[in-house]
C-alpha cells in the first residue's frame, strides 16, 4: 500500500486534502520523489475542484508564480525512542542519531523559502510549510555558515519540531527551531552546546514520559 502524502497546509484546509487522493498518488515510487511532491504541490494549489470551482488548497498557503525546488537538499536524522535517549549518556548529537533515507528541500520563490519538501528515495513523504520552512531557512544559512562543508549539516526532529546540527564530536554547534526552542525550554535560532540540547531533551521526557 502506497504511503499517504502529507500536505503541511492550513487547519482551515485539512478538510479539503481529501480531494486531493486522487491525483497526488501519480508519480510514486519516482526516480526524483521530491519533483513529484513538488509537482503535486503545484498542481493542488492552482487546480479548481470540478464541484465548487475553488482551488483545493487556499491560494494565500503560498504563492506558485516563480516557485522552484531548491537545487540542494539536507539528509534526515533520528533519534532513538525515548527509552534510547533518557539513557544516553553521551554529550554529542552524533553519538545518538542515526541516518535515514529521507532528505528535506525547499520550494524557493528567488531567494525566498515558500515551503519545503520531504521526500525519501522512491516516494513524497510530506509538503507545504511556508511559515516553518523561513524558520528552517533561517537556521539552515546559520549552520552552513559554522561548517567548511555542507556534509556535515544534519537535520533531526524531536516531538516533529526541526533541529539543525552543524559540525561533528566535540565541534557540533546546534541551532533550534522556534517550536523545539519552546518544547525545549532553550533560545531558538541560537549557538547551543550539543549536551544543553541533550539534557532539554531529557528533562522535556522526564516531565511528558512516553
């Protein structure tokens, strides 16, 4: 069974994504996944439903006039289950996460993030985002600016809010999105110590066990 497409779109849209199936499952399984949702992306913006005449998703989610996929793409980290990470006793990130073969990009209009793309190696995981994906950016331009090269910038979720690590062992500086800042109890956007990020992640698991 194919994996639904998750559409990161407005809560006044979610009722309208059901529309959506019957198009947005062509194209899985591609040799260029994140074209695909891209395409979708586009497609479910501008197309007009035959019964109401309105697009599918809102035209203010993003505008598509000049929008493109970005031409570089961030590999997708793990983590542990919370059993694995309140018992980790290392101080890096890297001790602790482990690849994935999802990647993120971003849907650019010139030099402005409109929303991103998460795509694995055969298929559209998710899309949309335009408020998250400026924020991503933010931190994206950060972490490349701490490195000499772009391999060694990863990018994790903790509770599905985005963390950038940029750098490897004793050199990992990491910057936090606005919503794992909050879940996180630390400044967003800011140079953190691997092991501040660590242990804010502990204690957010001590007080919300799972």
């Amino acid at each position: 069974m194919l994996k639904s497409l998750k559409f990161i779109i407005p809560p006044i849209a979610i009722l309208t994504v059901a529309g959506l199936v019957g198009f947005i499952g062509k194209g899985f399984a591609s040799d260029q996944p994140e074209k695909t949702a891209f395409s979708d992306y586009l497609k479910a913006t501008s197309q007009n439903s035959p019964g109401q005449g309105k697009s599918l998703i809102p035209h203010n989610a993003v505008s598509i006039d000049g929008l493109n996929l970005s031409s570089f793409s961030i590999p997708i980290f793990l983590t542990p289950d919370a059993r694995g990470i309140r018992s980790y006793q290392g101080t890096s990130l890297s001790g602790i996460l482990k690849p994935s073969d999802e990647k993120i990009w971003f849907m650019m209009n010139g030099n402005q993030p409109q929303g991103i793309v998460v795509a694995n190696r055969t298929e559209p995981v998710k899309m949309g985002g335009k408020n998250r994906s400026k924020d991503l950016m933010r931190l994206y331009k950060a972490a490349k600016a701490s490195v000499k090269r772009d391999h060694e910038i990863r990018y994790f979720e903790f509770e599905g809010q985005g963390i950038f690590v940029a750098g490897t062992g004793k050199h990992e500086i990491v910057y936090l999105s606005q919503g794992a800042a909050k879940l996180l109890n630390l400044p967003a956007g800011k140079k953190l110590s691997p092991s501040d990020v660590i242990t804010g992640m502990k204690n957010r698991l001590q007080s919300f066990p799972r």
